[in-house]
C-alpha cells in the first residue's frame, strides 16, 4: 500500500515539475509558440498517415520522413502561391483598386443615394502596401519559422510514441478515458479544420479559375486562390471576395458583369464546393456547429493571430466535448424534459405526505367542531 502511495505521489510531483517546466519553456519560447502549436496540430493529423506507412513496410524513421514530406509539400502549396500572387499581381490589384470610382450613385425607386467609397479605397491601398512591406521585412525570421517547423513535424511524427505514452502518465488509469475522449475529438476537429477545409478549398480553386477565366478576367487564377483561401473562413468565405467584385463592377456601370459574378460566384464558389465535397467528409469531422467553429475561428483569430485559425476552433471543440462528458457522467441518457419532471416530482410533496396532511388537517377540524 505504501510503495503504491509512493509510485503516485512520484507521478504527480514529476508531472508537476513537467507541467511548471513546459509553462518555464512556453515564455522563452513565445516567439515561435505560434510555430509549434501549428506542428503539433499537423503532427497529430499526420500520425494515421505515418502509421499506415510503416503498416505497408516503411520504417519508422521512413514513414516519419514521407509523412513530414506530405505535411511540407501542404504547406508549401497553401502559402507559396499567396506570396506569388501577392507580389506578381501586386501592380494589378493596386491598379483595379486606383480605378475605382471615389463615390457612385445608387438608385432605389425615385431616390439616388451617393455612396462616397474614396476612404475604403485609401485604406484598402494602404493596407496592401504595408502589408507586403513587412511581409518582405520579416521574409529571413519566417524562413527560420519554416524550418523550425519542418524539423519539429519530422521529430513530432518520429517520437510520437512515446510523445504519447509521457503525456498520458501522470492520469491515473480511471480516468484516461476522458483523455482519450478528448483527444478524439481533438483529432476529429483538426481533421475538420485541415483536411476537410483543403479539400473544400481545392475544389474551391477548381470551380473558380475556370469560371474567372471565362469571365475575362486577366488574374483569373490569382482571383480563384483568393477565394480558395477565404473558403477556411467559416459561414462567410469567397463570398467576401465576390461581393465586393459584383460592386465594383457596379460602381463602374458594368451592371451585367456584376450580376453575373454576382449570381455565378455565388452559386458555383461560395455555395456548390460546400454541397459537393464537406458532406462526403464530414462524417470523420468534430461535427461542430457553424456557429461554434466560427466564434473559435473569430476568437482565436483576434485573440492569437494566424494560428488562432486552428487553436480557437480546437479549444472551443474540446471544451464541448468536456461539457458532453460532465453531462453524460452526471445525467446519464436522461433528456432535459426527463431531468425536469423528476426535478419537480423530487421537489413536490409525496403521496404519503400529502395524505398526512390532509389527515392532519381534517383531525384539527373534527377537534374544532367537538
């Protein structure tokens, strides 16, 4: 008994010194924090890759290599043509958004409003510009970033094992299930946000370019990434980027051009990808309402920056899944219209009571009479 008693109380202060020593490694670290929470969240969506490899043959130093190579070849994909577009087409969009008028009319019924957008484009030319000045500024901090994430992935996926088996520890054994249960719907939501999202995306990008092109447009495929990016904005997505082409259009009286960018962008970008492609893989997501994906997404967002994408959602996930977890240890199967009526049977007064007080009652009476 004492040598168990000992053996736990050796866990629980070896977790501790774990857990003050990784806050300890969280404050030198919180330059590249950002870094690792996004190789962490990647790892963990690659491990079922990784582990299928070395099922079909591969050592685990190779399908640790191979799984880090996919995760690189993503990443690359996703953000190296944002930077390509942003710096090649850089002239463009500065030039489309000088074209825009500084106010347009607009009619309804037998009234012309005036809408003054000079400010919006001032602000939308700043912005632009000062965001590829420190884009480029801080190019040598993010190429060390991206390393430091390749490295990171590949030792993640490599020692994921015993990654695994540390952090699972200290948790004392009838508890692991809730562990588990959390970390299910861990990996579950970033299945969500990463795989189901790329692959909306993609065929975002798909449906999109075709569809720009056919328009006229001369930046058809840069236009097309836009909106396949904007696709991980959830509820919203490309259409921030159609409706504000649709009233450019407008604004400078090509009113069929901005109906049919309009209707078509909205039908085939922002409406079809999400009809097609999310139900065939939504059934291995979190399915996590839209709505709470997208406070995790906003909060995190303002909250964390760029990787608040991905840890808000997660958080917001995990915490729901730890509040279904209290409720089914607590109510079990019961319903909320179950829970209430035994609530109110439990607080209204027993059969038996209640005749005894009706007894008591007519007893005082009689008494009273005679």
């Amino acid at each position: 008994m004492t040598a168990n008693a000992t053996a736990d109380d050796r866990r629980y202060v070896l977790a501790g010194i774990v857990a003050l020593l990784g806050l300890v490694t969280g404050a030198i670290l919180l330059d590249v924090l950002g870094t690792i929470m996004f190789a962490l969240t990647v790892a963990y969506v690659l491990l079922p890759v990784q582990g299928w490899l070395h099922r079909r043959g591969l050592s685990e130093w190779l399908s640790a290599v191979a799984a880090t190579l996919l995760g690189f070849l993503g990443t690359v994909a996703v953000f190296a043509p944002l930077v390509v577009a942003l710096y090649v087409r850089f002239d463009q969009i500065q030039t489309v958004l000088e074209e825009i008028p500084d106010e347009f009319p607009v009619a309804v019924a037998d009234y012309t409003y005036t809408v003054d957008v000079a400010e919006v484009s001032s602000l939308a030319l700043n912005f632009l510009s000062d965001t590829a000045v420190s884009f480029a500024a801080a190019l040598p901090v993010l190429g060390i970033k991206f390393a430091l994430f390749v490295i990171l992935l590949f030792a993640l996926l490599l020692e994921a094992d015993a990654a695994g088996r540390a952090a699972i520890a200290p948790v004392p054994h009838g508890y692991r299930d809730i562990v588990y249960a959390l970390a299910m719907r861990a990996r579950e939501t970033l299945y969500a946000i990463y795989v189901l999202q790329f692959a909306t995306s993609v065929a975002t990008l798909v449906i999109a370019y075709p569809l720009f092109w056919l328009l006229g447009y001369d930046a058809a495929f840069t236009i097309a990434f836009f909106a396949a990016i904007l696709q991980f904005i959830p509820m919203i997505g490309p259409s921030l980027l159609i409706a504000p082409i649709a009233l450019y259009h407008v604004a400078v009286g090509e009113l069929v051009a901005g109906l049919l960018v309009g209707v078509l962008g909205m039908a085939l970008i922002a409406w079809l990808p999400d009809i097609v492609v999310r139900p065939r893989l939504a059934r291995r997501s979190a399915g996590l309402p839209g709505s709470l994906y997208f406070v995790g997404f906003t909060g995190g967002l303002f909250t964390l920056g760029a990787i608040g994408v991905v840890v808000g959602p997660l958080i917001v996930a995990v915490f729901v899944e730890a509040v279904d977890l209290l409720a089914d240890e607590v109510n079990g199967d019961a319903t909320l219209a179950d829970l209430l009526e035994d609530d109110l049977d439990e607080s209204s007064p027993t059969a038996s009571e209640a005749d005894a007080e009706t007894s008591f009652d007519e007893s005082k009476t009689r008494t009273a009479d005679d």
